[in-house]
C-alpha cells in the first residue's frame, strides 16, 4: 500500500498567507490589514486556519497510520497536543512580557489590558495558575488552547469522518447547535474567558477533516452543479463585500465569532468554494510555486504564529506610541504602518526559513549519527568464524 502524501503545497501556501495576515491583522496601523479578508467579509483568517488546521491534521493522520500504524499515528496526535500546550504557555509569557513593556514605557494602548498584565502584578501566583489551568488566556495566546484540544481529539474523529463521514458531520453540527451551555463547563476564572470556544469551532476543524478524507472528486468538479454552486457562491461573497463594504457601521459583536455564528460559516462557505475551485483550477499551485517562502512559513506553523504574535504586538504598540492609532489622512501614518507590515511580514519569512533549514540540519545530524552507530553494529553481526569451527564443520 502507497502511503497518501502527507503535505499540500496549496495547503502550506495558504496556511502561510494566514500566518502572515494575523500578524497584519493585529497591528492597528497596518495598512495591509486594510485590504485582507475581514474587510470584505463576515469570516476573517480564523476560520481558514481552523479550516486548514484541521485538513493538515487529517493528511498527517492518514499517512503515519498508513506508514506506520495507527498507534503511531495516535501517540504523535498526542505529543502534539503537549506541543500545542507548551506553545501556548510560551504565548502566554511572551504576551505578559509585552504588556510588562507597555507599562514600563508607560504606552497608552487597551493592549495591556488584553495581556493581563495588571492582573498579574495584582496576583501573580493566581493568575500564573490560572493561565496553567486554560482558565485565562493573555491576547494571542487565547486560540492554542482550542487546538490543544483538537489535537487530542484527531485519532477519534480522523478514523471516524473516514468511515462514516454523515455521523461525523451531523454529530459536529449538533455539537455546534450546543456550543454555547457548553461553553458554560470551560474552565474559565470570569465570563467569557475563551475567546474561541471550542464546542463551536469543532465545526470547522471536523469540516477541513471530511475535505481531506472525502475529496471532491474530479467529476463533480467538472459537472454542472460545481458551476452553479460557483455562481451561488460568488454571488454571497459579492453580496456580503457590500454589506460590509457600504451598510456596516460598527464591528459585530465578539460573542458571533466566539461562538462561530452561522454568518461566519455561510461567509466563509462561499469564499471556502471559490478558492476550491482555483485550487482545481491549478491556478493556487503556481503561486505557490512562485512564492515559496510563504509556503515555508506555513509549514514552520506553530513557530511562526508565536513569532507573529510577540511582533505583532510590538508593533501595534511602537505605532500607537507614535499615535498611529488609524491611518486617517497623513501620509506619515500610512508610511509607518506600510514600514510596520514590511517588519513583520520580512520577520516572519525570515525566520520560517532559518527554522526550516536548522531542522533540515539537525536530521542530517542525525541521521549521520544513526548511521555511524549502525556501522559497528553491522561488523559485529558480520564476525568471521573461528578456524577450529570451520575444522570441525569439515569433517
């Protein structure tokens, strides 16, 4: 049996333009930010993430239990929680080390509430344990704890959209229709505590699963209903840019995101088919093609997206300390922010790459480890016979 591949360059691809547009999207000044998905839709990067997320999970899934065995493929869905959790409390640290800074320069910015610096300095022990016990996510660190979760939940829920895709689907949209009661059995110190509940997101981390073990196949890309539902979904994402383009006047509430409102899924939904169909198309692989550091951001994912998070951070905070809050009319602000974006978006890169090349070093090391070790293991097994043994074989 051929193992699946295990990798997507269009995944990867978008995985690092979703990296990219977090950090830009959290930098208030960004003038980037002004042109990426939340603009012009009901949905922003988080769901193409968890989308993506969850894809890559199923893909990673099928090839180590194919590969392998699925008990190899569940112990490493484990460990990757523990990553995922660990990433998290880094997150954590690197978000109260930033809010530390705010108050040091004393820089007037609503980031040092978000940071949960003052909470800090008013409880340290508490609030140290409580950020342990997912009770209170600093800032950026907030959407680790839900992949944590998915992480874990990857050898149940992998094996089953595979078998029996319907009751994975319908079992996902049921636990969707009770995310919000079960929010209530979260550990959380305060109200709302988890900016993404993860009893609503399942939803889109199980549909990325089903996109990966039951493709879209060929035929039905080729037939008619591929091009009306193209028509349907162009026509919603048109739709909704002007709704949010020309009738919107104030952000909708945080509670719609927190717990993945259907607006968001049927947005997403539109925009999640017509980038299928480019994909299909073949049009995505050659920009990937043509862009491979944000290919190699994508797969440096864990790393990239605590990376962006601390920059981000600073940024946003240098420019509001320069009182670039919003670009407005002043050619300097919008010079600040395009300066801004190219640091964080040039940072990321960068670091994608030299993380990908120390790994690629550190497995060439050990794989000249493992081969020097097997070497003498090799000759003893290849030991000559001794003369009198042969003798008495003669005779």
């Amino acid at each position: 049996m051929t193992s699946p591949p295990a990798r997507s360059l269009e995944v990867d691809f978008f995985r690092g333009i979703v990296l990219l547009i977090i950090a830009v999207d959290h930098i208030s000044g960004s003038v980037l930010s002004r042109f990426t998905l939340h603009q012009y839709a009901f949905c922003d990067s988080a769901e193409v993430f968890v989308f993506l997320g969850g894809y890559a999970s199923a893909a990673a899934y099928t090839a180590l239990a194919t590969r392998r065995s699925d008990s190899a493929a569940r112990r490493r869905f484990f460990r990757r929680s523990w990553e995922i959790y660990r990433a998290y409390l880094l997150t954590a640290v690197l978000m109260l080390i930033g809010g530390a800074l705010l108050m040091l320069l004393r820089i007037d910015s609503p980031m040092l509430q978000y940071t949960e610096w003052p909470a800090f300095l008013a409880r340290p022990f508490s609030l140290l344990f409580d950020v342990a016990l997912l009770r209170q996510q600093p800032y950026l660190s907030s959407v680790l704890p839900m992949y944590s979760l998915f992480a874990l939940a990857v050898p149940v829920v992998v094996p089953l959209a595979a078998r029996r895709p319907v009751v994975a689907m319908f079992g996902s949209l049921l636990l969707w229709l009770a995310a919000t009661p079960l929010a209530n059995a979260l550990p959380a110190s305060y109200a709302q505590a988890w900016s993404f509940n993860p009893f609503a997101w399942q939803l889109m981390f199980v549909t990325g699963v089903l996109a990966r073990v039951q493709p879209i196949s060929d035929d039905f890309h080729a037939g008619r209903v591929a091009r009306a539902l193209t028509c349907l979904a162009v026509a919603f994402a048109l739709t909704f840019a002007f709704a949010k383009l020309f009738l919107e006047t104030q952000a909708p509430p945080g509670y719609m995101k927190q717990n993945l409102a259907t607006l968001r899924i049927v947005s997403f939904g539109a925009v999640a088919w017509i980038i299928a169909r480019a994909v299909y198309a073949g049009w995505i692989g050659t920009l990937a093609r043509r862009f491979p550091g944000i290919v190699t951001v994508g797969q440096q994912g864990l790393v990239c997206f605590i990376a962006g998070a601390a920059v981000s951070l600073l940024l946003d905070s240098a420019l509001r300390a320069m009182g670039v809050e919003n670009l407005g009319r002043y050619p300097s602000h919008w010079l600040a922010g395009i300066v801004a974006d190219a640091i964080a978006v040039g940072f990321l890169l960068w670091l994608a790459r030299f993380w990908a090349e120390r790994k690629a070093a550190r497995a060439a090391k050990a794989a000249r480890v493992g081969h020097a070790t097997a070497q003498p293991r090799a000759a003893m097994n290849r030991r000559p016979v001794p003369a009198h043994a042969v003798k008495r074989c003669d005779r």
